[in-house]
C-alpha cells in the first residue's frame, strides 16, 4: 500500500513537472533567474521601453533582468538641454520603472566627451567648464541619490595606446578631473556605487593606461567600486584571452569587475570599438543580411556568446553584472552605428523578441 502510495505520488510529480515544462515552452526561462548567484543581468533601456510601450517587449525585460542602463536619457546633453536647465523627466520615469518592476538602475554617465549638450561644447573659458562639472555632477548625483544603484561616473577618458583622451575636460581641466569626478559624486550621493566605464579597456596598452587612472582615482582618496567593460565585441574574434587578463588585473585592484554594454557585431566594420562619433558611408556590401540571418553565423553568434559566458562564469567571484546593450536584435544601436539603416543581429532576442539559438547555449550552461 505504501509503496503504491509512493509511486502514485512520484508519477504525479512527474506528470506535472512535464506539464509545467512544456507550459513555458522547452527551454525557455530567465536569465536573471539562472544567474542569480553568479552575476546581475542587465539590459540598456530606451524611451520606448521605460514607457512600456510595447507589452511583449515590457514582459520580456521583466523576465530577463535584474538591472538596467539607461540608453540616452541620463546623458548630459538630455539632463541639461540648457545650462543649469535640467529636464529630469525621463530619467526619473526609468526610477519608477526600476522601482515597480525590482529592476536595480546604473546611471550613465556624469562625465563623458561625447552627447554633451551645445552649449558645452563651444565652451571656451576654464571657469566655464568648471563651472558646468561641478553643478552637473552635484546637481544629478543629488537629485538621484539613493535612487540609482550605480554611477558610470566617468565613461571614455582614454585613448587606444592608454593615454588620456584630449577631451574638453581634460584640456580644460587637466588630468584631476577624473578623480575629481569621483570625489564629488561620492559626495552627493555617498552610497552609491561609483564606476570607470570604457570600450576595448580589455585590450594590453589601454587595459594598461585604465590600471593607472583607476590606481590615480585610488591615492587621490576617492572612492572607486568599479570597472565597466563595455564589451563592444565581433563576430568570430572575441579576444577571450585579453578579457581574462582583464578581469584578473581589474580584480587584484580591489574593485568589481563589470561588462557594460554587451553586444556582438556580426556585420562588415573596419575598426574595433565604439567610438560613437565615428561614422561609414552605406554601401551595398555593408548590409548582408537584411532579410535573416545565414544558420552559419548564427551558429558562430552562438558558440560566440557560449565561449563568453563560460568565462564570465569562471570568474563569476569578480564579476558583479553583466549587462547587455539593447533587449533584442531590433532596438540595438548597431542597427545605425556606425552605419545608417542596417540590419544588425548582436544580442540575444530577435526582432519578435523571441530567444535565439545564442540565448540557449548561454541559459544552457546553468541547465
Ligand atoms: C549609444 C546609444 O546606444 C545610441 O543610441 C546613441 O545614439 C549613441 O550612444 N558607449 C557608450 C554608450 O557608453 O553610451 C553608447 O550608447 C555606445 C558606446
């Protein structure tokens, strides 16, 4: 009788955990969830998207994510259109997303050379651009303090051979601003986590000239919690080796380590990064593929992403988040960057937002 019981009671729950599995169609989960004690999973998010226009795409974030990087809307030349106007309001609907959805928020970026409002770039006077830094940082770190998790406080200060980029602050300002930078966020907004951000920081001159500003933000006395990878990778050419170094070299610092952005570019580009005011003409050989993605190349996407996320799980110990740049292939920036109008295929959900071929090599190595 008992073990009539036993077997009944065993083959309901096999019966039901069948039904439940193909309930929510095979596979198919979370990323945020199978990561969960490995690594946050971010996305970067869009007007569109912190407005929830779109209810499948809006179910999908909510399923995947457990963080979020605003696209554009808390860069400065969307936070200060004018100088010491700011127009808050679309950075604070994305707090109000993040809050009603438990979706944790980095802000990006305070200080950054590119998207900087009008008025800013034609600065000429030093007190002028001193000036706009401080009230900038002082005035958005405080009015999101305790609301944002994270600041990229500063994003892009140095240049492929690891010098520092001639940026407007670093001419005007000279090579202090960046642990400057630092110092006044953490005081508008001590608890929050304070971050370096930049694209091929993986790479041995400028993973080298990144190792010395984060050491210089360090002695200066201020407070750095983090380093952002961007992540701006290609197909079939993912330099694993560097990203490793990488993490091992940030790691011994004492800081996180964080891959920011993301994305895998499989169309035609003749240079690495992500340098965003860098622009190519649309010819016709720079759009392969606008009507679907070859099964080869989807298949590389895949193996491509495996191989990261093997790594990333390696060294799961250092690494706090990583976030992807876009939730699926259809709003992902490398669909006009640095080319106009084309049709790109760099993340894990397509155009239907439904999961590609990469989302289960990934998701498989935690099944
Ligand atoms: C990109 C956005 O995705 C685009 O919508 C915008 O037009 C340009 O900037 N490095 C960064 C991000 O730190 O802020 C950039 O985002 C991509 C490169």
């Amino acid at each position: 009788m008992k073990i009539k019981t036993f077997m009944l009671v065993v083959w309901v729950i096999i019966l039901f955990s069948n039904f439940t599995y193909q309930d929510t169609k095979p596979g198919i989960d979370s990323l945020k969830e199978a990561f969960k004690n490995d690594f946050t999973i971010g996305t970067a998010l869009n007007s569109a998207q912190i407005e929830e226009r779109n209810p499948t795409v809006n179910n999908l974030i909510i399923q995947q994510f457990n963080v979020a990087t605003p696209e554009n809307v808390m860069k400065s030349a969307l936070l200060q259109p004018k100088w010491g106007i700011y127009d808050f309001k679309m950075a604070d609907k994305l707090i109000e997303y993040g809050n009603k959805h438990n979706i944790k928020i980095n802000g990006h970026t305070l200080i950054w050379h590119s998207q900087l409002p009008g008025f800013m770039r034609r600065m000429q006077s030093t007190d002028s651009v001193k000036t706009f830094f401080n009230d900038h940082i002082k005035t958005v770190a405080g009015h999101y303090k305790g609301k944002v998790f994270s600041w990229d406080v500063v994003n892009e200060a140095l240049n492929e051979d690891g010098t520092l980029r001639n940026s407007i602050f670093l001419q005007k300002l000279g090579e202090g601003y960046i642990a400057e930078a630092f110092r006044l966020t953490q005081e508008a907004s001590p608890d929050t986590e304070l971050y370096y951000n930049d694209y091929n920081n993986e790479q041995p001159a400028k993973r080298a000239g990144c190792i010395k500003l984060i050491k210089k933000i360090q002695e200066s006395g201020a407070r750095i919690d983090g380093v952002g990878i961007q992540g701006h990778w290609h197909l079939g050419k993912i330099p694993l080796k560097d990203i490793e170094e990488s993490i091992l070299a940030y790691s011994a610092l004492g800081i996180k380590v964080m891959i920011t952005e993301l994305d895998i570019e499989i169309l035609p580009r003749n240079f690495q990064g992500a340098d965003v005011s860098q622009r190519l003409a649309n010819t016709t050989e720079s759009n392969p593929y606008p009507n679907g993605l070859p099964d080869s190349i989807q298949k590389q996407l895949a193996d491509d992403y495996e191989a990261l996320f093997k790594l990333f799980l390696k060294h799961k110990d250092k690494i706090a988040r990583v976030t992807f740049w876009g939730v699926n292939d259809g709003d992902s920036w490398l669909n006009n960057w640095p080319i106009r109008g084309r049709t790109n295929y760099p993340l894990l959900f397509d155009r239907n937002n439904e999961p590609k071929p990469a989302y289960f090599k990934v998701i498989g190595l935690k099944q």
